[in-house]
C-alpha cells in the first residue's frame, strides 16, 4: 500500500497530538489505599518551644496539603489570652500566623488548635495540634489538672471551660478575661502545661457570648474552688463541681395553659394534669389557667364519685401565682369520678368566666396499672442525708428519702428511670445550686446510679446497685 504525502503528513499530526494529550493526562491507578493520615508537621519557623522569642510571624508547613481551618471559634486556644487575637491564613501546606499584639517579657505561650486542621483531600483531622514558644530564655513548664462534673446531675458538660486567674478577687471572673484557658475532655478532666509558678483563682463555667466570664447565672453553668490554688511542681488535681442557677419563676412560666384565646373569646379555658382521662392514684389533680385569677369561689367546686354524685371530701389550693388550681383527696382505685364547676367559680385578670356551669368526669386508676418496687444501693453516705430521685426524659418523676440506702413500694407508676442520688445537704428535699459571691456556698451533689430501673406492672421489681 502506497500512502501519498499529504496522508502520512495527516497520520503523523495526529499521531503525536495524541501522544501529547496522553502525556499531560495522567490518570492516577484506581483502587490505592485511602490516605487515612493527618497532616504532620514537617518544618516550624521559628521551631517549636523556641525560646527568647521576638518576632510577630510563625510559618508551620506540614507534608499536605490543608483545608481551611474548621470552627475556629470552639477550637482554637492562645494562652496566655490576647487583646488582639493573632491572625490566620492558611495556604497549600503552609500555616501563617501574624502577631497583632505586643507580647509579655519571660511568658511561655501555647497556640492549641483542637481540632481544627485537616487535610484538603479526605479530612483527616490533626488532633490536638499545639505550638509552644517563650520570650523568656526558658519554657514554662508546670502542669495543673483536675475534674467537672455537673452538680445536678452527677455528668459531664464538654461545653465549659476552666480558667485561671492571676487576680484572686472573686470580682474578676466578672469584670475580666481570664489569664488561662482549657477545654474539657469528654471524660471532664482538663489539663493545664507549660503555666508559670504562682497563685491562681479556678473556675469552671460556659463561655457566654462576650467573653469567657460569668456574667448570667441563669444561662451559664458556673464552678468553683473554696480557695485559690499554688501552681508548683506535684500540685494535686482538683475537682470542681459545676452549677446552673434555675430559671426564676414567674406568673407565665408558671403555667402549664391552655391555648391562645382570640381578644372576643370571653371563656375562661381549663386544662389539666389528667393522662388518657385517668387520675394517678399517687398524684393530686391539678387545673391550669391561662392567667391569673382574680376572683375563685371554691364553694362551688365539688367533687363526687359514681354515677350517683356521691360527694367525697377534698382540699382545693390556688398557687401563689393564682393561676392552678390542686385539688387533694384519697382516691378511691377504678372508680369514676365528677369534678363540678360552677360558672362563676373562676375569673381571670382579663374578665374571662365559664360559660356555663360544667363537669368533668374522669376515672382513677387501678392498684394492677401500678407496680411493687424494692431498691437497695450500695456505696452510699448515708451521713449526708440521701434522698433518691426517678428521672423520666431528664425530668424528675419522684424522690424519696432513703436515709438507710432503702426503698420499697406496692403502689409505684410503672417506667423507665434514670436513678440518681442526692445529697441533700440542708434536708429540704430538693437540689440547691451554689452561691459564689457572698456566701462561696458550694452546690449540692448528685451521684447518679450506676444502673437504670425498668420498672414493671404486675411483677415485683427488685433491684440493687451501686453509686
């Protein structure tokens, strides 16, 4: 076969176009080992825990490339606390930090960034980075640790924070930023290195949107120590036990209401504690108002049982927000029960009355809706008056006394409880928060239980466990 020029010119073009165009596409091989590895540091400028440091730039190059920083609000931490925080800028493999603050003579300082550097390609996240230098000619080198735990429930808060204080004043953790900062581990424990020998003031709280000190009891989760703590070499771990201040009560929190009603809706709306029409043989029934009455008349409110309205003596109350109603009795188990309103028993603070006189008719329980229960916990102070609590979707359901570690009953509300127990300091029954200011009144504890209780109707529920 003969080609003629203008042919073979043709093939030849095409024939290395095509070669070009391979040679600048290589295609990796599939099927490689995914790259599981974070970034590792390979060069720091100036190098890591240098020391009689004067500059204001820090180069960090690693062996990959990165993504930008992730969260850096949560994740990263300079101590000693900046005016100015330093800037970040993250590009390729390299990591520049530009100083906008002056720095203190002979300070160790410690940038740690959690968990905010991972590679571009897969995410691999660099765990704990920290970079270390000091301006003094030697690094600081004292460690300080210890624990939180919530108070109230005997858990751990990952969300706080512990701080130090060079000011001792209990004014400080108010009015300043603190001079240390750490992070909680998901354990609650919290570690401090590379502090200065000295005394410091320890708290343990929630950071709040302006800074990292305790501004709003209510909002933020708060700790103490009793006193201050020497930082020096073997200084022993801490435990900190942290608190949140209830929400105050008021006339709106205070009830349970019922819906909205329009402005020309003159009914006074009535809503109540019962469950499926049944009243708990343990409880008392209660009626909830949408707001406070101004007037109530508990004569005309009677109580009967049966189809013959036979009427059964009962107490009614009215809270001091005047908006429920708890109405006491000795229910009778499985029997039917009328509840009878008169109209003008009620009026609330906006003129709203019952239409007409109405009844409400419900039914109690019965002994077999309920369970039999027998608790016995182990490792218990019983010097520090324990009073055991049965927990529902983190609400509280029932508390008891059990000054010998004991408890038992034939007529309990069957359930899946979370166990917790209190130590009820000053006996009133019930978890007291702490007070810092004034009185440094330490919050009172709650251990839980190592073990949940599925209690169950028709069997007799016997459980041990330890704290």
């Amino acid at each position: 076969m003969k080609w003629s020029p203008l042919f073979f010119l043709v093939f030849v073009v095409g024939f290395f176009s095509l070669l070009g165009y391979s040679c600048a596409n290589i295609v990796p091989p599939l099927g490689g080992p995914r790259d599981s590895l974070p970034p590792r540091l390979v060069k720091a400028t100036p190098p890591d825990s240098a020391t009689n440091f004067t500059g204001r730039r820090i180069e960090l190059e690693f062996d990959e490339f990165l993504d930008d920083l992730q969260d850096i609000s949560r994740n990263l931490l300079f101590t000693p606390l900046f005016n100015t925080n330093p800037s970040i800028a993250v590009k390729l493999r390299t990591m520049t930090i530009n100083l906008r603050d002056s720095l203190e003579p002979n300070t160790t300082y410690t940038f740690n960034f959690g968990d905010a550097i991972r590679d571009i390609n897969e995410g691999n996240v660099l765990r704990n980075f920290s970079y270390t230098f000091s301006t003094g000619s030697a690094l600081d080198s004292l460690t300080f640790s210890g624990r939180v735990m919530m108070a109230e429930t005997g858990k751990v808060d990952t969300t706080l924070i512990v701080v130090l204080y060079r000011n001792l004043s209990d004014s400080a953790v108010r009015l300043e930023n603190p001079r240390y900062v750490t992070k909680l581990d998901g354990a609650g424990n919290f570690s401090f290195r590379n502090l200065p020998a000295g005394r410091f003031a320890v708290y343990a709280l929630s950071p709040s949107p302006s800074g990292r000190r305790y501004l709003n009891p209510v909002q933020q989760a708060f700790g103490f120590l009793d006193s201050s703590i020497t930082v020096r070499s073997g200084v022993a771990p801490v435990s900190i036990m942290a608190y949140k201040d209830p929400a105050p009560i008021t006339a709106a929190t205070a009830s349970t209401g019922g819906r909205v009603q329009g402005a020309a809706d003159k009914r006074l709306r009535i809503t109540n504690n019962l469950s499926n029409n049944q009243q708990d043989l343990l409880s008392d029934l209660v009626l909830n108002f949408e707001r406070p009455l101004r007037g109530f008349d508990s004569a005309q409110v009677r109580l009967s049982i049966d189809s013959t309205f036979k009427p059964v003596p009962f107490s009614i109350a009215l809270d001091s927000f005047r908006q429920k109603a708890t109405i006491r009795t000795a229910w009778q188990e499985g029997k039917k029960y009328n509840l009878e309103l008169g109209r003008d028993f009620a009026e609330d603070t906006t003129g709203r009355k019952l239409l007409k006189s109405d009844t409400l008719h419900f039914t109690t329980k019965k002994r077999s809706d309920y369970a039999t229960v027998s608790i016995k916990l182990r490792n218990l102070d019983a010097t520090q008056k324990p009073v055991l609590q049965f927990f529902q979707n983190g609400a509280l359901a029932f508390s008891v006394a059990v000054p010998n570690g004991s408890f038992s009953s034939s007529l309990f509300v069957p359930g899946d409880y979370e166990l917790r127990v209190l130590y009820d300091r000053n006996g009133n029954g019930k978890w007291d928060p702490g007070q810092f200011f004034g009185t440094k009144r330490q919050p009172e504890i709650v251990k839980p239980v190592e073990r949940r209780a599925l209690i169950k109707a028709g069997v007799e529920n016997e459980f041990e466990a330890s704290l």
